[in-house]
C-alpha cells in the first residue's frame, strides 16, 4: 500500500486488506450515523452531537470533542482502506477500536452530496480547518482557518443521491429508517456503562423541514446504567428491573481453547453485566426493540444469544418481552469482530456452549436471576 510517511492514516498492508471483511459498509442511515458515532468514540471524545435536518434526508452531522485530525492526514481521510487504527492483519484480533477497515468516510463520501470535515487538533484549537471531500476521497476544497474548538465535525449531505432507487427508497421510508438509527443510537448511547471508566455526553437532535430543532435523545455523560437508562427513557423504565450480573465458565472449542492458553489469558470465563425485566413482574412490552446486546462493550445484534433470553424469560412470563442490556465480557479471542462489513454480526466461538451455560444459569431450578 501507499503509505504517506509521518502521517497516522496509513494504508492497510496489500495483503491485510484482503483478510478484511469487506463491502458495503453504509447501507442505510442508521449504518452511516453508526459508522460516524464510532468514528467520535475511537477519537477519544466525551461530547457527541449528532444533528439530523429532515430525518437525515438532508444532512447528517456529528461534531465531537475527540482529538481531531492532524494536517498532514487530511489527505488520507477518506481514502479507501486508510486508517489511524490497523496497519496489519494480526492486529485485528487485538483492536479495541471500534473502526479498523478505513472504509466509512470513503464510502460515505462515494455515497452522498457532499462530505465536509471541520476538524482541529489540541494544538490547533481555537482554530480549525473544513475540508470538503470529492466523492473519491480526494480534496476538493480547504479553507482557512476557522474558529474550531478541539475535536471534529463531519457533515454529509444529501446521503444515497448518487444511487437514485436507494435514495427514493430512503425518501419513501425517512421516518422509519430515522427510528432505527435512534434506536442504534440508544445503544452507543449505553456504551460508556460498559467501560465504566469514561462517560460520554451524547445528543441527538432533529430538524425537520420547515420546523423546529427537537432533542430526541440525550445523555448525562453518566458510566452508571441506571443514570442512563433513565436519561433515555425516563425513571418508569427502570420500575421492575432487576441488575444482570452473572459469571459462568464456557468449554470453547478445542482451537480456541489453544489459541486463548498460547496467549496466556487460559480462561474461558463469561460475565455477563446489564439489567433485566424482573421475570415475575415484566415491563408490559411485547416486542424485542427495547433489548441491547454488548459484546466487551461493542454494541450488536447476537440473533441466537437473544433468542436463549427471550425463551428461558418466556417459560417465567408467557406474555411479555423483557427490557434487556447485557454486556457479554469475554477473552478477545474467544469472537472475531471481523465478520460483517457493519461489525454487527459477531462470530462467538463454541456459540452453542455458551447459550446452553446461559440457558442452565438461568434456569429457574438454578436461577441466579431474582425474580
Ligand atoms: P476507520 O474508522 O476504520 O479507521 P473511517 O473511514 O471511519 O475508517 O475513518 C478514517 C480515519 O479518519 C480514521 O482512522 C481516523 O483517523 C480519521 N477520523 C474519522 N473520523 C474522525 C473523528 N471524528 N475524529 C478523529 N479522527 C477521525
Ligand atoms: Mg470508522
């Protein structure tokens, strides 16, 4: 690969790329606001505002506080396959980031109207730079100096305009595909519980055509899930919830039984840490939308994983879903991030071993969840 010597956005190694996942990154609004809100996250930031005009059919925009991009980077910003976070493969089954393919900015760039950068590092701030992107990745234009705090903004403009039926589709479902970006933003929202060492004030915003800017969501900058959780959704909603804090031990597979002993971390322990509806009592919800699964802090959808809750929750409780935030802490090496182009898929090694130990804890003759 080109690498751009003394700069932090390098290339992926030729032949790292290949054993990268990937392909569409940015596939509808919720993945490209994702993609953007991580982007803050690995920056570093503690304040994240994520503007949305019209839903997203206009603009999108997230301006953070995290470390912003050095000048001599912003050549590489959008380019395909660069990135501050991975130079090799083997990095890969280390990265605590949640980027590592270098490919959100350049797609979105590829995807959109416009993208522009406004962005300034420590050193630079109060002053900063807006950088408007072509839709390869290039430069098309730099400014000045412009006040800036510490931290980056990017706005796109007009997402999906390149693709006409893709944009139409997006026109005809604004709304709803504004709900599930909320929805994954809830998740984000819910990230710094997990690390428990740094909050992050987060809020999303939206204008609609014509109308008033409305806050659709907001939190405190609290790590405590309780604070949380009543930020998002009001302290009703954590009337009838119990603390999800269980530990058990998994028999993976022989190989990564190996793999997690040569790398010295030899256990197969599993903490699973979040809330739950109380199975006696429930929370009156009949639909899954209110259930967020974590993996060592990333948010994602493990289907197989949910559906073991829901069915052991099911056999207390016939007629409800429960409220559920569960953060699965493992050894690294026992999943690979490296599955889907968006991460929200994560392979689980011994899967199956896992969701029968969850199964067996939660059992009611064994219960180690008060009801
Ligand atoms: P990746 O996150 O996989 O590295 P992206 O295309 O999302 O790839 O971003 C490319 C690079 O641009 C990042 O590696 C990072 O160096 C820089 N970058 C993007 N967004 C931000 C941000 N909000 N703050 C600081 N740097 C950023
Ligand atoms: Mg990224």
């Amino acid at each position: 690969g080109i690498q751009t010597s003394g700069s932090n956005i390098k290339a992926i190694e030729g032949s790292s790329v290949h054993q990268i996942t990937s392909g569409q990154v940015v596939i509808d609004l919720q993945t490209a606001v994702k993609e953007l809100v991580e982007n803050s996250l690995d920056a570093g930031a503690t304040n994240i505002e994520v503007r949305f005009k019209d839903y997203g059919l206009k603009s999108i925009e997230v301006v953070d506080n995290g470390t912003g991009i050095a000048p001599e980077d912003y050549d590489s910003i959008a380019l395909k396959h660069h990135t501050s976070k991975l130079t090799s493969f083997e990095d890969l089954t280390t990265v605590t980031t949640f980027g590592f393919r270098g490919e959100a900015l350049s797609s979105l760039c590829a995807l959109s109207d416009s993208l522009t950068v406004t962005t300034a590092t420590a050193q630079q701030s109060p002053m900063g730079t807006v950088i408007e992107m072509a839709p390869s990745g290039t430069i098309k234009s730099r400014s000045g100096k412009v006040a800036r705090q510490r931290g980056t903004t990017i706005c796109v403009s007009g997402l999906f305009t390149p693709l006409a039926v893709r944009r139409k589709e997006f026109e005809r479902n604004a709304k709803r595909e504004f709900g599930k970006a909320l929805n994954l933003l809830s998740a984000y929202a819910l990230v710094p519980c997990t690390h428990e060492n740094k909050g992050v004030r987060l809020q999303v915003s939206n204008q609609p055509n014509g109308g008033r800017k409305t806050v659709q969501l907001k939190t405190d900058g609290s790590t405590s899930i309780n604070a949380s959780v009543t930020a998002l959704w009001g302290p009703k909603s954590l009337e009838n919830v119990v603390d999800l804090d269980l530990q058990f031990l998994v028999d993976m597979d022989r190989t990564v039984a190996r793999r997690l002993k040569d790398s010295g971390e030899g256990d197969t322990e599993v903490k699973v840490k979040g809330l739950i509806s109380s199975f006696a009592v429930g929370c009156g919800r009949t639909g899954t939308d209110r259930q967020f699964f974590f993996i060592n802090g990333r948010p994602c959808s493990p289907s197989r994983v949910q559906k073991a809750f829901n069915e052991v929750y099911r056999s207390f409780n016939t007629n409800q879903s429960p409220f559920i935030v569960a953060n699965f802490i493992l050894p690294t090496n026992a999943c690979d991030i490296n599955v889907s182009p968006d991460k929200r898929t994560i392979f689980l090694h011994s899967e199956n071993n896992l969701i029968q130990a969850l199964k067996v804890i939660c059992h009611p003759s064994h219960s180690q969840l008060p009801s």
